[in-house]
C-alpha cells in the first residue's frame, strides 16, 4: 500500500469524498488478494496492532494505510542496531 495508484483508481475515491491519504478500503484489498474477508481483516488488525498500519472508519468502511513513522523508525532499529 506504499503506492496505492499503482493498483487502484483514486478517482473512484474521490467521487466518494475520499483518498488515498485515508488509506485503502479494506473491501478493495480483500478483491485484490482473493482471500476472504476475515482472512484479510485479521492480517491488517495484526500489522495495525504492531503499529505498521493506520486505520480509519468512514461510514461503514476501514481504510488501511501504512504508518510511515513507525515503518521509518523500525527501518533505522534493523540498519543501525541489528
């Protein structure tokens, strides 16, 4: 999800009153993995949980998007100290 508009129409968003800045609908992510919606669902709430990923509900839909800082600090923790 680092470059959402290499996999989704962004306009799609939009015309709904939304971005990319939001985050990914857990729905599309679920459409480009085939896998099922729980499947999917548990494998972000796990990465959320570990701080890798933001969520944000609008209306009935969870966005998902990276956590940049946490992605960038976990980044330096591996080149500098492991």
């Amino acid at each position: 999800m680092k470059t959402p508009e290499l996999y989704w129409d962004e306009e799609y968003y939009r015309e709904r009153g939304v971005g990319f800045h939001i985050g990914v609908c857990v729905t599309e992510i679920r459409e480009r993995s085939g896998l099922a919606q729980s499947v999917v669902s548990s494998y972000l709430q796990i990465l959320r949980d570990a701080g890798l990923l933001v969520s944000e509900r609008v209306g009935k839909w969870t966005f998902y998007r990276r956590d940049e800082e946490t992605i960038a600090a976990f980044a330096a923790y591996v080149r500098d100290e492991l």
